[in-house]
C-alpha cells in the first residue's frame, strides 16, 4: 500500500531553519527517486528537490545552497534540511517519487511558514 508521510514543518523566522521528514512505504522507497515538492497559496506545486537512489542530488534555483536532501535507505526515510529560509519559502511541502506521476497519490504535506 502506498503511503507516505510528511512531518517537521512550523513555523519560523526568516534565517531560521527546519528539517522535513518522511516516512514512506518501502516498496517506493527503494525503486525509485525521492523529492520534495511544495505548494504555494495561489501557485502550481513545484520540484524544489531530488534524490536518487544512488544519493545524487538536484535542487531548484530558488533553493540551491540552502536546502538539503538527503534519504536513510535503512529507515525509508527522505529529510530535507533547510535554512536561511525566506518567506518566499512558506508553502506546503510534500515528498514524493520522481516523477511524481508514477505514483498518481499525494501525502497531506506539511506546512513551513516563514515571517519576517
């Protein structure tokens, strides 16, 4: 069964930092690529972060040297470290395969809001 599971979100100043966690199901863990996505209000949801199996990494632009993505093959687990974080960054955030289309699911995410 599909499942995966989104935590560590909050809220926090600008400059501050968060890491996002989740837990997903084994047999997606281990097939395919992982990312972190997120939804702005009134934006299309967008790719800030990949991982592959192998452990090589894409990022955005708009997150480049500030966020990273890592994974625990051991535990399923896909994190995404974040500082230096701007209000531009305040969406929800999701983690899923790459593409995320194979999957055709969503977690319910979990919201970071940054004040500034």
């Amino acid at each position: 069964q599909v499942q995966l599971v989104e935590s560590g979100g909050g809220l926090v100043q600008a400059g501050g930092s968060l890491r996002l966690s989740c837990a997903a199901s084994g047999s997606i863990f281990s097939i395919n690529a992982m990312g972190w996505y997120r939804q702005a209000p009134g934006k299309q949801r967008e790719l800030v972060a990949a991982i592959s199996r192998g452990g090589s990494t894409n990022y955005a632009d708009s997150v480049k040297g500030r966020f990273t993505i890592s994974r625990d093959n051991a535990k399923d687990t896909v994190y995404l470290q974040m500082n230096s974080l701007k209000p531009e960054d305040t969406a929800v955030y999701y983690c899923n395969v790459v593409p995320a289309y194979v999957l055709n699911y969503w977690g319910k995410g979990t919201l970071v809001t940054v004040s500034s």
